[in-house]
C-alpha cells in the first residue's frame, strides 16, 4: 500500500531565537586605532624588519599587538613609507594605554613616536577659531626637596627605625637635637636614604615609596611586588629594584609605563626613572660562577652598575662579558657587548671634583686654554680576568665609550682580586691574595695605579699577611689596612678573636711610591672607618661575641695646616698620628660617620642580635654624647649631603677666613650658655620662692593651729611641772703626791 509522506519546507522554520542568541556584534567605530606617526621613512626593503620591532616595542610597553596589525601608507611615486602608520588594537581600553605608554617614546636615536586617536582627526578639523582668552591658573609653589639644607643652625638629620616605628631627628648642639618628622608608615621592610639624601624610600610588599620635602610627602611609588633590595644611581635620576620572586604579570594586570608587561615575566631586576615613575626596563638575575665552575649561592650586589654621571648602567655576565647601556633609552651602548671571557669583577671609576666642575661648565670640544677649563675626563672601566691555562690573571683599565684599554697588567699566583677605587678617582689599588706553590699559605699584594698621571704607573706593596680590610682616605693619598697572620683566620670559633694589625699608608712624592707611616700591632680591629673629609679614622671590632672596641685616632694632630699631607720640618714620617681616645658598644653591628665628620654613631641592630639594641652617637674624639638602650632597634642612618655648591675658590676664602666665620658661631655659643645659665638661675630662684612659700604656709598653718588649741582649752586647770637645776657654787682642785 502507498505511505503517505510529509514535506516541510526549509524556509519555514523560525531560526530568531537562535540568530539572536549568537548574534555576533560589530564594533562601527574606530576608537581602537590609532595614527603613530615619527616613523622611519623606509623601502619596502625593510618593511618586514621594522613592522617586527614596532610590534615589539609596543608589546614591551604596552599591550601585546601583531604585525598583521600595523597598515603603514605608501608613496607610490618614491616608493617608500610616508612615516606614519594606523594600528589597530582589539578593544578602545588596549589603544588607550598604548596611547599613554607611547606617545613620546623614543624608538631609535633619530625618531620619537607621537601617537593620536584616529577619531580626533575629526575633532581637530573641526576646530572653533574664534579666540577665547585662557583663564590664568592659580601658581602653586611646590615644596623644595632639598630644604632641610637650609638650617639655620647647620644641622644634620639621621633616621631610626625601631620595631615598626620611624623618627628622623635633628642632631647638633644639645639645646638643638629635636624630632623632625615622626611618620606613620607601616608593614615595611628597612628604610634607605638616596645617595644626595633627597628622598628617603621605604620597601613594601607591593614595591617602593619614595618621601621628601619639608612636609615628607609620598614623592613616586613603584611597584615591584615582594621587592628585597634597592639601589640608587649617584645622580638619583634612577633606581634598581630586585626581587627573589621572578616577575608574574597576572591576566588583567594594569598595564602602562609603570607597570609589567608580559616581556617582563621571570626577570628579577628592574630599572626606574625615579622622576617620571616609568619602567625602564627589567633584567634576569645572574648569581655567576665559582672557580670551581658551580654557580654561585649569593648575588653579587648591586648587580647593576651606574657610571659616575649616570649616563651609563652596566651589568656582568660572569666569565663572559660586560654589557653597557645608555641612559634613558636602556639601548646597549655601541650595540654590542664587551667580551671578556673569564671575566670576574668590575667597576667604574668615579669623578673627582675636578671633573664634576668641567662637566658642569659644558666644555664639549677644542683643547683647553688658560681661560677655558678643562674638559671632563671620559668614564673609565676597571676588571680582571683569572687565570685560565697558560694565561695570567689581567687587571685593565679600559675608556669608556671609546672602549680604549690604557693599561693593562698581568698577575700570577692569583687567588682573589678585589678593586678599590679612591673616592676621588686619583687612585686604584687592586687588593691581590695570591698564593704560594704550594698552595698551603695566602699572602697580601697590593697594586695600586696612579691614574692622574700618564702611563698609568703602578706600585706595589708586598706584604707578608692576609688583608682583610682596606680603606682609602677621602680626597686623600693614604689608606689603612687590615693584616692578619691568625691561624684562626678564616674559620674562627666561637668565643675566638682574632688578633690584627693595623697599619697606615702614604705616598711620597719623593720617592713616588707609598710609605709605611706607622703599624698598631696586636689589635682585635676588623673595620675601618675613615671621615669623609679625611684625617681622623676609626677602628672597630664588628660581629665579635667578646669584643667591642671603637679607636678613634688623628692622623694630622701635629699638622696646622690639616690640607697638609706631609710631614713638615724635623717631623718623621708616622709621628702626627695619634690616639684620641677609645671606646666600648657592647654588640656593635654598624659604624657610621656623619657628613660633616664631627660625630659617629654606632648601633646594635636586631637583626644580628638581640643583646642591648640601640645607637650612640660619639664626637671625633671618643666622648659618648648620648647613648640609648632600645628594644627590637633595627637601623640608624645618617642623612647625606650633596656636594657643596661653593667653588674651590670660595672653599678656600673661607678657610682663610675662618675665625671671622666662626666669631658669629662663637657669639651664638655664648649667648646660647648664657641663656642656659639664666634659665639655671632662674630654675634655682623659682625652687627657693617655692620652698620658702611651703615654709611660710606651714607656719601659718601651726600658729594658727595652737592659737585655736588655746582658745578651745582655756578653761581646763593648769598642769604644774617642777623643775630641778644643779648650780656648782665653788670647785676646789687638790693635788696628791705620793
């Protein structure tokens, strides 16, 4: 039999409901593109090259984008780009940061990006021409971050920080030592000054805060989460940050110049502008190698390296090369590395007040003249290299960026190198432990370049112990060692001091070598600290369990002229050094002079020990002017000083000058112990009016007591007492003889 069959037609079936559950929306506008314009003029030649390193930088900066995404205009008559170029970003939130991360952002040496929506074309064709008076904008005077050096009294600052309290001080005269600030940050790690102190920064779980000016307002934050240590470059114009935690940018982080992108995921370091906040960029961290070939355990800090004038950061890869980069563009210097193999240590040479005062009068080319100042001298890299095979261990100075060796030298023996650069970049000396054949003993050599001079000449001083501390004299050609000869050198015991000399050092110009001035034998001293303006020096005994000594010693105490480095006549060499006085901090971690040389605190920190914590602060000579006992103490920092603004010539006009300079101090002092005086006598004047008042009303008080005693009892009978008295009429003497 026939089936009877049912046809339905496709297009009578109502799909609505599913079209408009997958309905798929299409963005209309262009508020995602944007016009970059300042690019390279190219050929199509390179077309491939450039679109890689825009999609690139604009991937590190800001959002990620693709090449696919980038349309560059073409002049069909030249056959080249027209320099610019739209690129579309997948949402207006992308475009907007990218906006904000790229505008002005220098690509290369000869171009700078300048980015626009490509919807304000329209807001800008239709510009309203009519003038319209600009309303004038109330002047706010922002706060000098640098008024504290303004004190009328001269006074230094310093900054402790106790449990999770901090308090900057001012430290001078007694009646002058007051709170400056009283802060309430919390939850931080340590607190660290900048190196001209113009901010003091606190490190936080979420990055790092920088605070100054009178009012000690937040200045700039970064945010460099878990971030452990800091590190200023000597002009403060950058900062580096370091984290054991490598670097995560969670999806939906906030993106932009002060912020991680996903180029920065699994590096440690990271490079700041300190004015602007912005990321400059980030580095992995490379803890290098033993001379056995293992890697290291602990990173060699900083880990970044800043040139003098902070136009150059280097960073090592150990036994391989140096890589120098340019500030700000974080671009590698001459776009290659310096190869070194072996490579082990390094550092640059810093200005002396010589060159700041040549660079600060921007002499750029020509040979100087009598009118003319000279040029500064170009920035100078020292390092050495091991011995490998047959080669000798090498130490060399190297210009920088002409990348020109100026001396090389070759060592033998070599166990260790440490470089020590005088502060005034005048002197190098390369601190060599080398070892015998048989490889049972360590002895101390001591290289030292003259780097002022031509040809670089070397001096050696040989030395038959180990050193274990060296320190340069600031704007100075002597130093102080640290020698040992202690069996227990090296593995100390518990309860076990080891036994040190000291001895200082000078160069004779005579002789144009240095000098054994004078040897302190048999001391427990593990640490030198010198004053920054040179001449009185500090021993001390840090990390000892039974030690604790503080020398304090002058090394010119027979000179008058305290510039003079020389003995004068019929002086020996040695005999103007002399002892001050000593001291005693029982636990003493730290040991720090403050800018101007005539006071040194010393602390005990919590975070070595937990025995009597706290700072002391002490004059040049030893005298303990004020001491403090404090639990769960943890730091005590010194502000610094920037250098002074005052000429050499000026410098000197007031040397000369100084009992006329000094005669408004000297009057200050007077009146200032006069006025403690009267405020003594008039304390002691107040306490004899309170005490003879208290007298009075006590007497006021008794007589008016028995007068009302007497009016209550007059009636009652009289009680009679009979008194006895001896009254001797005549005494008679009579002598016995028998």
């Amino acid at each position: 039999m026939p089936t009877a069959t049912t046809t339905t037609e496709v297009d009578d079936i109502d799909y609505s409901d599913i079209e408009k559950r997958y309905q798929i929306s299409y963005d209309q506008g262009f508020d995602n593109v944007l016009v970059v314009d300042g690019m390279p003029i190219i050929d199509k030649s390179k077309l491939d090259r450039l679109l890689a390193k825009v999609s690139k930088e604009f991937s590190r900066k800001s959002v990620q984008i693709k090449i696919e995404d980038i349309l560059m205009p073409w002049d069909d008559a030249s056959g080249k780009s027209k320099g610019f170029a739209f690129i579309e970003f997948r949402s207006e939130e992308d475009a907007n940061l990218a906006l904000n991360a790229m505008n002005n952002h220098p690509f290369d040496a000869k171009h700078t990006f300048k980015v626009n929506r490509f919807t304000d074309i329209e807001h800008f064709a239709q510009v309203d021409e009519t003038y319209v008076e600009p309303t004038v904008e109330t002047y706010q005077t922002k706060e000098h971050l640098r008024a504290w050096l303004a004190d009328p009294q001269g006074r230094d600052q310093y900054v402790t920080y106790r449990d999770q309290d901090v308090e900057i001080l001012w430290h001078g005269k007694p009646s002058q030592c007051e709170p400056a600030h009283k802060p309430d940050w919390r939850d931080f790690l340590y607190v660290a000054w900048s190196p001209l102190g113009t901010y003091i920064s606190t490190l936080h779980r979420q990055g790092v805060r920088l605070w100054g000016g009178p009012s000690w307002k937040l200045q700039q934050r970064y945010a460099h989460p878990l971030v452990k240590l800091i590190d200023f470059s000597p002009c403060e114009n950058y900062l580096v940050t370091w984290s054991n935690e490598p670097i995560a940018v969670p999806e939906g982080a906030l993106q932009g110049p002060q912020y991680f992108s996903p180029d920065d995921e699994g590096n440690n370091l990271a490079v700041w502008d300190i004015k602007s906040g912005d990321l400059l960029r980030t580095f992995p961290t490379d803890f290098g190698v033993l001379d056995g070939g293992g890697p290291r355990k602990q990173m060699q800090w900083p880990a970044l390296k800043w040139s003098p004038d902070d136009k150059f950061v280097a960073r090592m890869t150990a036994g391989q090369m140096i890589s120098v980069h340019e500030l700000p563009s974080m671009y590698l210097q001459g776009k290659k590395s310096l190869k070194i193999e072996g490579v082990v240590d390094f550092e640059w040479c810093p200005h002396g007040d010589a060159d700041v005062d040549a660079a600060q009068n921007g002499q750029e080319n020509g040979a100087p003249t009598k009118a003319q100042p000279k040029r500064a001298r170009e920035n100078m890299i020292t390092y050495w290299t091991p011995e490998v095979a047959n080669q000798p261990a090498r130490v060399t100075l190297l210009a920088f960026p002409s990348r020109t060796i100026l001396r090389q030298k070759n060592l033998f023996n070599v166990t260790e190198c440490k470089l020590f650069w005088q502060n005034q970049g005048d002197f190098l000396c390369v601190k060599v432990d080398r070892h015998t054949k048989t490889k049972k003993s360590i002895f101390t050599n001591l290289e030292i370049f003259r780097v002022r001079e031509k040809d670089y000449p070397v001096e050696v001083v040989e030395l038959k112990d180990t050193v274990t501390d060296f320190s340069w004299e600031p704007k100075g050609e002597r130093f102080a060692i640290v020698s040992s000869n202690d069996p227990n050198l090296g593995n100390p015991g518990p309860g076990i001091t080891i036994k040190t000399d000291v001895s200082f050092y000078q160069l004779d110009r005579a002789k144009n070598d240095f000098k054994l001035l004078r040897t302190l034998a048999m001391r427990t001293s593990n640490t030198i600290r010198w004053a920054p303006r040179g001449r009185h020096v500090v021993l001390g005994t840090l990390g000892s369990h039974t030690k604790s000594e503080l020398e304090f010693w002058d090394l010119d105490f027979l000179q008058e002229d305290t510039g003079k480095r020389e003995p004068g006549q019929g002086q020996e060499w040695g005999s103007g050094i002399q002892l001050l006085g000593t001291a005693d901090h029982y636990g003493v971690t730290d040991v720090e002079w403050d800018p101007s040389g005539r006071y040194l605190a010393t602390s005990a920190s919590a975070w070595t020990h937990t025995l009597e914590n706290g700072y002391a602060i002490w004059d040049f000579r030893g005298q303990e002017l004020e001491k403090h006992i404090l639990d769960r103490f943890k730091q005590f920092l010194w502000r610094p000083r920037p250098r002074s603004l005052l000429t050499k010539d000026q410098q000197k006009k007031v040397r000369r000058n100084l009992k006329e300079f000094g005669r408004a101090f000297e009057e200050e002092d007077a009146a200032d112990e006069n006025q403690s005086s009267a405020e003594v006598i008039a304390r002691r004047k107040r306490l004899v009016d309170e005490w003879n008042a208290w007298r009075t009303s006590i007497r006021l008080a008794m007589f008016e007591d028995t007068g009302k005693k007497e009016a209550d009892h007059g009636d009652t009978e009289k009680e009679e007492i009979e008194v006895w008295v001896d009254e001797v009429i005549e005494q008679t003497e009579e002598v016995v003889v028998e």
